[in-house]
C-alpha cells in the first residue's frame, strides 16, 4: 500500500485535559515519520470482546504532544468546544446537507456489501458444483454481519447483537428492482461536516512532567516508547516500532538533584533481570551553567542517563 | 555444629534450579567412591527457632500411669534445679563503628546465632557464614562445593550460554543479510553487543569471588573489614565438632584463623539484647546497654544524622526496629531483603527450608495531628511519606518475577513526647509500644484470568 | 548450605496463568489474518516472534511495513449499522447521557436505566456502545420556532466517534459529573474482559458508607469459640508450672523481654515478646479521614463476573469492587486514606480451610485499584492482610519437640497446616 502522507501541521484533539488522535491516516503518519506510537485505548467494532488489540483514538502523552508541537508538525485544537459550537448550534440546512451524504454513503455500503455477498455465494455454490446465482435458500449475510458472528463466541447475550438472520427463504432481489435500505454510518473524526478547525492561539504548549527532558532525550535518538507504569517505569523504550520490537530499557526520569532510595537502583537492576531489558535513569544536567531555553530535543541538551543492570545472576 | 560436611545443590547443565544432591568430585583425597553424602537434616539443626530453651513437659497420656510419674519427676527436680532459658554465658558481640553493625567471631555463638533463628551474616558469605569451608574446598579440602561456588558455576554457565544464543543470533542476522544480497560485513552493532556482554561479566566475576581469594593467596590474612580494636579472631578450636579428617585438614591447609565474622545487623542486635536478653554489645571493650544501645543505632541510622542528641520520632531505625519486633515476635524469620529491593523478606521456617514467601517494605505514616499543625511539618512529612506509583508498580513486579507477595506495612508514627521533638531514652518498651503497625498484602490483579 | 532464595535463579519463571498479553504491543497481522479469512473464532494470538534490533536486513523493514499495514486496516473497520440491527439513541447535552426511544431488550441487560418511558445510558455506556459499533448516537435537533414537527426533517446528524468523546468525555465537567477518561479506560477495559460494570452507589460521592456486613456473624462465632476452646485448660495447666520473673515495667522499659527463666513453649516466648500494636481488623470500621472532595480514593465501579445470573433489577453484591485513580494526578495512598477506602468494603475473610499464605493474601478487607498512566489501566488487588491474627508460631509443630503438654489443643477455627 502506497505510504499514507499527511498534511502538516495536524491537528491534535485535546479532550478534558488529554491529547487525542482520531484520524486514522495521522496515527499511521505520525507513527511512521515521527516515532510517536502513543498508546491506542478504544475498541476495535466486531472485536470488542478482547483487550490486546485496541483501536482508535491513539491518546497521547503529554511529552509526545508537546514534541510534535516544537517541531511544528502539530498543533493542539481544543474539541469540546467546536464541537459544542459545531453540532449543537448546526443550522438546518447544514444537517440536511449531511444526512444527505450520509444517506448516499450508507446505499453505497448496503450496495458493495450486497455484492460481496453475492460473489461470496455464488464462489461456494460454485465450488459445490452448482452454478448460477444465489439461491432462495442462502441466507443474506453481509460481510459485516459476518465478521460480528465470528466474533462473538461468548455465552453472553448481550453480546450476540447481530443475529444471523435465519436461513429461511428470503426472495431474491435482483439488483435494480427494489430500493436497497441504507446502512447507518458512525463516522470516526467529525470532518466532515465540520471543518478542519485552525490552532487556538491562546493555547498554550501542553503541560509535561518533569520527565520530559528524559522523553525528549531519547526520542531524538530514535526510541520510540511508551508508558511504563506495568513495568514499574516511566517509559518502555524501544529501538524500534514497538510493533516488531522488544523494549531494551524501562526508563525513569529523574530531575538532577532528585534525592532517591538506593534501594530503588536495586529495584531497578532486579527489574530488567531475565527480560533482556536494563533499567535506565536519567535527567537534565541542571547544574551546568549555561542556561537553556526551549526544547530539550537537539543533540547536545544536556541530559545524561545512566543504565543498570543486575549483576547478580 | 554442622559447618562442615554436607552437600550442597548442584545445577545440571540446563539452568534448572538444581536438584540437590552432591556429586563425588574428582578430588584426589577420595581414593575410593565414597556413598553419596546426605543432606543436612535442616530440621534437626534449625530445631530451634530461638536461641533460647524451653522445657515441655512430657506427654500426658491418659491410658498410660507412667506418663504421670514422669511429669512429676519433671516438675519437681525443675523445682530444685530450674533449668535455664538462657545460654549460661551471654552471646557476646563488638560494635563496628566503621561497619555500624555487631560483629561476632566466637564460634560457638555464630553458629548458635545462625541455626537458632538465622540471625547475622557471615561477611564474606552471601548469609550463612560459610567462608571456611570455601577456602578449604579452594585448597581441595572438602569434598563438596559450597552454594557461592554452586553459583559461581552457574553464573559461568550461564554466561558461556548467552554468548552462545548471541552468536547465533548474529549468524542467522549475516545470513539474512547475505541472502539479501547486502554488503558481507556484519553490521557493527552485533559485534559490540557480545563484547559488551563478555566485558562487565568478566569484572563481576572478579569482584564477587575472584579477587578476595587470590589475595588470600598472597598475604595469608586479609586486612578487610576489621579495625584494630577488635580482639584477635578465635583460632579454630579442635574441640569443634568436626569430622576427624576435617579437622586434621583444617591445620594441613594452614589456615590459622577462620577469617569470617558474623555480622548482626541493628535491628537484630536490639532483639537480640533487649527483646531476648541473649546478647551483650561492647564498644572497644565497654559493654554498652541496651538503652545506650537504642540510642546509638537510631544516631546512626541515617548517613547525614548530625551529632544531636534527640531522636525523631520518625527515625528509620525505630520504624524499621518496630516491624522487625512485630514479625519476629509472631514467629516469623526476619532477613533483610536488599537482594530484592525491599525492607525485609520473611521466611517461616529460615531460608533453608523455603524461599520467602513475602516481601516487606515499611511506608511511615503520619496520620496523628501533631503532624499537620503547622505548614513547615506539612511539608516535611509530604516528602516523607509521599510514594509514587511507578515505585509501587516497581518493587512489586521484580517480587512477582520471584514468585514473592509484597506486603506493604504502614507505620502509624506518634508524635514526640517532649515538646523539642526528641525521645525519652529511657524507657525503650514504651517507646515501641506507641507505634502501631497495618499490613497490607498486594497482588497484581489481571482481569482476564479472573472471569471464573 | 542452602538458601532457597538465592540458588533458584531469579528468571522470569512466570506462570502461563500470569501473563497478561495487553503488556506487550502485539503485532496486528495475527489479527488480520483472523477477521478476514475463514469462519475461525478469533483466539487470542500466541506471542509472536519480535525482533531485538533494528538491523538492515530487507526482511525486517518488510515485516514492519505489513504489520503496520495491518494494524492500519483494522483501525480503519468502520461503524456500521445494518438497518436490521440498528438502534439509534440521542444525545441529551443537559445530563451528558443518551437515551433510545427503541428497545432491543438483548442489549440492555446489564446497562441502561429505564426513566420516563425512555431507555437512558450513562455517558460511558453510551460511548462503549457507540465504539463497538453498536450504537448510533445522534446529535439533538436545534429547534427553532419556525420548524415543524416533521419526523424526517428532525433526524439528528450522526456523532462520530471523535464527537462521542468530546461529548461524553469533553462535555462531562460541564454538568459536574465526574467521569473522566482514565474511568472510561477502565470501564471499557472491563467491559471488553466480559464483566458487567455498574457505578458503585458512592462514585460521585467523596466516599460511600462504612461498610458492617458481616461483622455481626463474627461476633457470635467468635463468642462461641471461647467457650469451647479448651485450650483454657491448658493455659491454666501450664501457668501452675512455668516460673517466670516479675518485674513487668522494667522488663518493658530496658529489657531484656524474655528474662532467663523456665519456659515450656516458644509460644510463651513469643507472646511476651508482642509488645508493638497491631490494627485490630475485627473492630468496627471508621473514617480517620473528614470527609474531603479531593481524596481521589472511593470505589468507582461494582463489578460482576459474566455468569449470566445477572439481573439489573436486583444486581446483588459485587464480585469486585475498583477504584480508578491517575497515576500523574495521586500517589500511593497514606494509610489514612487506603484505611477509610477499605471501610466503605465489606468484611471478607478468607474461608475456614485455606492454608496459611492464602489466608494472609486474602486479607480481611480487599479493594482492586486502578491506576491509570497515560491510557493504560494497571489493576492492583489491596487486602488487609492479619498476619496478627494468624500467629505462624502457633501453627507450627515443631518436629523434635513431640506432643505438648497438658490436654491437648482444641481449636474453634480449622487450623490449616501451614506452609
């Protein structure tokens, strides 16, 4: 598949205090060009019944909003608000308009799925030696539905929501003959209709912990990470897409001065033991004269980190 | 008693835990197969979990008149001759200023010490103090390894492994790369990933064991970890219970003095002296007492602890004395848990019997009001007792990786007695007796695995 | 010697039951290759080969590009509604909640509240529904004065799921709610595993009531195991026969506890050694806390493993009770507030024969906490644990010793054998 591109800079959704991906061409972007994999926390429709494969929106850590935005490749749109303004003061004619699009889109689905359907169909009846089109007999079963069956193997009821419809005989339907209903869409992102909202100016960067140089520190060295609060550490670091990669250290920031338990370093060291992982600890150098300002991000910042590992075994 | 022959665990090639039977060496004193060495009977031992006596009565049989003669017996020539709890001499230990802990060289006493209740450390030993039988192995003495060497082995193993899986590794990666049709020279990154691994390894292995032993070598006596003030270390008495051949082997190997010493650390000197009145602390000569003795390790109990003279409620020795008493006096064996990043690990029966099964780690707690009066001690206590997550989530996966439950114990902390914040010293059980102590057991909870 | 602790080598020996594979990015192309080809059931995928380090082999870069490709294609399924299977519900911004006119009852066993003739769901259900692709949520109609009440002209337009967040989530402070994001996670993380979720009574409380159940059974067993326990007796026996000193503020104030003497058991010893208080987990419950709306620690959500007995009309108690915090926004907590925490839980000891360990791990209160870091929930069981109350000295025979004296022990509890 041809490589996603994206218009910089995007928008990032910032939600209750949270900084938020919808667009699914911008999780892949932004994975694929700037290391950012955030963490994906909603649910994959048909697959709902798992927590391993999660789907959009990709929440954001602060530190990687805030980098994206140094950068220029990003920028915050506070969404609550448009969205408020938006679709609760939509005037009339607008919503006819896109009900309108959503009807023409939700004929084209039922349309392409019917199809499917019947090139389904007509490929087993063909591989059972009988040719022609779909018979009375075989049940109507869209690809969606499909994938739902498949997907709920639960005892429980609530989840058995897209029944197979019963295999007794339905009339054929020949293409043009009869109006097909529409399928209903819930779109992912709000645009259209609304439009693509510029930057809030007033907004200001987004806020970091004091483990941002650290994050900052490693991203511009190619790491990619993740939250580590499993694992007992700030960030998962990996050296490559989390996707194809095992972590190599599970890092902590630390600010320069920061007094700590010296347990904690034992802590840490037993922590990576047997998992091929070291533990790493590190933080700006504040006690340097030279004073810095702005972003953390370019070789040379000042921040050093240290990596433990248990020599015990 | 039984510091010398038994077998210890060998691995067998894989990294297995190993079985536990010992395996004759190639040692040319053995001329003949001898029968595979039994284990120590830990039970017998370790039989008491004090060092101090009690005297049961005999068994009450209802059936059976003579059980009740015996009992008599029993009751009354203890009436005329009570017998002791404690030992007739008292234990007796030196305080190290350098090391901040007890230090005991009397034979007799370390092992008392150790196998009644596995108080103390041997200082060149990993815990129980095994640094002679180690040197006589060294000099071919002992038929069977002691646990640093079994682990020494393993490490060794373990290490010639991984750079055996990396090289692999390597191989099938040039091969890739061959395939693919890039240039031949291996990427650069996997040659210095091996290196890196054979480098450190090398120093460790050196550091842990190497090293002391080769200056053994040399000087005959090592001049580590003892101040001149301490007494000379007792020669190694013949009367010892040792095997004949042992004992003859000790004196051909010409080892004079056993070199090790059994380290008490704080909490266990206090329990030892106030809680069991079993042993006496002197300071170049002086003995110390027990009141003397709380005030001294609270003094020292934190690095940056000036010269005052008051101790703080809050002071990391009394917290950690207090829980260190209340495990010990419901029967628990108290170890420290450095090795796995926490406060102490509690064993039921000792840790030859069983792995730990619980990790301790003390929060202090400041919940009286005294605490929250003013601003400043708002603050203070903030610092004090503010503990993240990530810290949480840290020390309990390194204990579920070794199969331990992590117990969180919370000390309530009173406040001063005396309006200048410093406590009396005198009255050492009342002092403890004003903590309060709240466990709390902790366990990763997955919600997968729980549906049923 | 041996040292159990130190020989085992300390590897991640885990068991299979304690690997949670949500820890580790899993590669999408096992899931592909489940949705779109065959009638297989999707299982959950075996843990997949991964790479240790970039290296610059064509094979790597490939595999990255699939499994990025895959995992782009299952982001991109989207939310459709047969028009046989759709239930259509709208969004009410007064209360930030849906509700639907149309009932299927299949899919409102365990959630929605039935108010006013119209089925209403609370924001997190609401969302849940919409992004599993089983609801359609609509945004309310503007009405102005000179629109008529024509039905097709008063559809609303379709929230997207950008649009339920930012209502549901967005929206929620502005009717002084209290579901944030991290409780979503949960909510949804919970859901997913198959649990029915409720709202626990007190979540938008500061705290819920001091919990008493059970306590008023404990009493009564408690009463009826003195009389019985003829272990009096033998206390009584062995106090005419054992010598103590006296002198008991002395002892206390500079020692030694245990004053040379003659001792039939440890377990004199060791009683006189329990000087240091303990937390008496039989009493009564109480705050030690005022009641104050910025402890983040209640219980947040009742939850109810899926046996299919649930009934919403009467739910019963719950199989686990969480409480969701923000690993940013809190720290561990004081024993204050972990103590007023578990007071709002009932009392739950552990059952009459299980072993030692067990018993201690079970505690006498629990709570699950989840903490919650940046979208990812970690859960964490916190019992009360009464290592007092379950004295290892008392469970332990030693070998050598052979039978105590006096008449024997009876015991009101089962005594498990401890290991």
């Amino acid at each position: 598949m041809a490589d996603i591109s994206v218009q910089e800079p995007f928008p990032i959704s910032l939600i209750a205090n949270r900084y938020l991906l919808f667009d699914v061409n911008i999780v892949t972007y932004a994975r694929r060009e700037h290391n950012i994999c955030g963490v994906l926390i909603g649910t994959i429709p048909h697959l709902s019944q798992q927590n391993i494969f999660l789907g959009i929106p990709l929440e954001l850590m602060p530190e990687e909003a805030r980098l994206l935005v140094e950068k220029g490749h990003a920028y915050i749109v506070e969404d609550v608000e448009s969205h408020k303004s938006g679709f609760l003061e939509m005037s009339r004619e607008e919503r006819l308009a896109f009900l309108q699009v959503m009807d023409k889109q939700g004929r084209e689905t039922a349309l392409s799925n019917k199809k499917k359907a019947e090139e389904r169909s007509e490929k087993a009846l063909q591989r059972k030696g009988l040719a022609g089109k779909a018979q009375e007999s075989s049940p109507r079963v869209s690809e969606t539905a499909e994938l739902n069956t498949r997907a709920y193997t639960d005892a429980d009821a609530e989840t058995s929501l897209f029944d197979l419809p019963s295999g007794t005989a339905s009339p054929i339907f020949s293409q043009n003959s009869i109006a097909l209903e529409p399928y209903f869409i819930t779109p992912t992102t709000s645009y259209p209709p609304l439009p693509i909202p510029p930057t809030t100016p007033t907004l200001s960067l987004p806020d970091v912990p004091r483990t941002y140089p650290l994050f900052a520190h490693l991203h511009s060295r190619g790491y990619f990470m993740t939250p580590g609060l499993r694992f007992g550490c700030h960030y998962t670091v990996y050296p490559g897409d989390p996707l194809r990669f095992h972590s190599h250290f599970l890092a902590t920031g630390a600010d320069w001065d920061e007094e700590f338990n010296l347990l904690d370093i034992v802590g840490g060291g037993r922590l990576g033991t047997g998992v091929k992982k070291a533990y790493l600890i590190g933080g700006a150098d504040t006690s340097s004269k030279d004073s810095r300002s702005g972003g953390y991000s370019d070789v040379g910042d000042g921040v050093r980190a240290f990596s433990i590992e248990w020599a015990g075994l | 008693m039984a510091s010398a022959i038994y077998s210890a665990e060998v691995p067998s090639l894989v990294t297995d835990p190993g079985t536990n039977r010992a395996v004759p060496t190639e040692n040319a004193t053995e001329s003949q197969r001898a029968p595979r060495p039994k284990k120590p009977n830990y039970g017998q031992i370790h039989s008491r979990p004090l060092p101090l006596e009690t005297y049961p009565l005999p068994a009450f049989i209802p059936h059976n008149p003579l059980s009740i003669f015996r009992i008599v017996y029993v009751v009354f020539s203890q009436l005329f001759r009570p017998p002791s709890s404690h030992p007739s001499v008292c234990y007796k230990g030196y305080f190290s200023h350098e090391t901040q802990s007890v230090h005991v060289t009397d034979c007799k006493t370390i092992r008392a010490l150790w196998e009644k209740g596995f108080f103390g450390k041997g200082n060149l030993s990993r815990s129980e103090p095994r640094w002679l039988d180690q040197e006589m192995r060294k000099r071919g003495l002992l038929a069977q390894e002691t646990s640093e060497e079994v682990t020494r082995k393993r490490r060794e193993e373990r290490r010639r492994f991984k750079i055996e899986r990396a090289r692999k590794e390597r191989e099938a990666i040039e091969q890739q790369l061959r395939e693919e049709g890039k240039i031949s020279h291996p990427a650069p990154i996997d040659e210095t990933e091996t290196l890196d691994n054979a480098q450190p390894q090398e120093i460790r292995q050196q550091l842990s064991n190497g090293n002391i032993n080769d200056r053994i070598e040399e000087n005959g006596r090592i001049k580590y970890g003892r101040t001149p003030a301490l007494p000379e270390k007792t020669p190694i008495k013949t009367t010892q219970p040792l095997k004949l051949d042992t004992r003859h082997s000790v004196e051909a190997a010409g080892i004079e003095l056993d070199e090790e010493h059994l380290q008490l650390n704080p909490e266990e000197v206090l329990f030892l002296a106030y809680g069991l009145g079993v042993l006496e602390v002197s300071d170049q000569g002086i003995p110390i007492p027990t009141s003397s003795l709380f005030k001294l390790f609270c003094r020292h109990s934190s690095c940056q602890s000036p010269e005052t003279q008051s101790i703080q409620p809050d002071d990391s020795f009394l917290l950690k004395y207090v829980v260190y008493h209340h495990f010990r006096s419901l029967g628990w064996v108290v170890r420290p848990g450095v090795k796995f990043a926490v406060d102490y690990l509690l064993y039921n029966k000792g840790p030859v019997f069983s792995h730990a099964e619980f990790a301790v780690m003390i929060i202090p707690s400041y919940n009286h009001t005294y605490w929250s009066e003013s601003l400043e001690r708002k603050v203070k206590i903030q610092q004090k007792e503010k503990r993240d997550w990530w810290w949480l989530h840290r020390i309990n996966r390194v204990q579920t990786q070794v199969h331990k439950s992590l117990v969180l114990v919370y000390v309530e902390i009173p406040p001063p007695l005396h309006d200048d914040g410093a406590i009396s010293e005198l009255d050492v059980g009342n002092i403890l007796k004003r903590y309060n102590v709240r466990e709390f057991a902790l366990r990763r909870w997955v919600a997968n695995r729980n549906r049923d | 010697m041996a040292d159990k602790d130190e020989d085992t080598p300390q590897l991640s020996g885990v068991n299979a039951g304690d690997i949670d594979l949500s820890d580790e990015t899993q590669d999408f192309r096992f899931l592909s290759n489940l949705s779109f080809s065959g009638t297989d059931l999707p299982k959950i995928p075996k843990r997949g080969e991964k790479d240790f380090e970039p290296h610059a082999t064509s094979l790597q870069s490939s595999t990255l590009a699939a499994s990025r490709a895959a995992m782009h294609s299952a982001l991109s399924i989207p939310r459709i509604h047969p028009p046989k299977t759709h239930i259509m519900a709208t969004y009410d911004p007064d209360t930030n909640m849906a509700y639907v006119d149309k009932i299927k009852s299949q899919h409102f066993q365990t959630i929605g509240k039935f108010f006013q003739g119209k089925e209403w769901l609370l924001p997190e259900e609401a969302l849940f529904m919409l992004e599993r692709g089983s609801l359609d949520v609509r945004w309310p109609v503007l009405r102005t004065a000179d629109e008529d009440e024509n039905d097709s002209n008063s559809l609303g337009v379709p929230m997207s799921l950008q649009g339920a967040y930012a209502a549901f989530i967005g929206m929620e402070c502005g009717v002084g709610g209290k579901l944030t994001l991290e409780m979503y996670n949960v909510y949804a993380g919970l859901k997913r595993a198959g649990y029915v979720v409720l709202r626990s009574g007190s979540w938008n409380n500061e705290r819920g009531a001091l919990d008493f159940t059970n306590l008023a059974k404990l009493d009564a067993r408690e009463a009826t195991n003195k009389f019985w326990n003829f272990r009096i007796f033998a206390e009584i026996w062995e106090m005419l026969l054992t010598r103590k000193s006296d002198g008991g503020a002395e002892r206390l104030a500079l020692g030694p506890l245990i004053t040379p003497g003659l001792y039939r058991t440890y377990d004199d010893i060791y009683r006189l050694l329990q000087i240091i208080p303990n937390h008496n987990r039989r009493s009564p419950p109480t705050f030690s806390l005022p009641a104050d709306s910025s402890n983040p620690f209640h219980v947040t959500y009742h939850i109810y493993k899926p046996t299919g007995k649930f009934r919403k009309s009467a739910p019963g108690p719950p199989d686990y009770r969480v409480a969701v915090v923000n690993a940013r926004e809190t720290s561990v907590p004081t024993m204050a507030q972990l103590s007023d925490l578990l007071a709002t839980t009932p009392y739950d000891p552990p059952s009459a024969s299980s072993q030692l360990y067990q018993r201690l791990k079970h505690g006498s209160r629990n709570i699950i906490l989840a903490i919650v870091d940046q979208g990812i929930p970690s859960y964490i069981r916190v019992a009360d644990a009464s290592f007092s109350d379950e004295k290892l000295y008392e469970r332990q025979a030693r070998g050598s010793r052979g039978k105590r004296g006096g008449f024997g022990r009876g015991r009101g509890r089962g005594r498990g054998r401890g290991r």
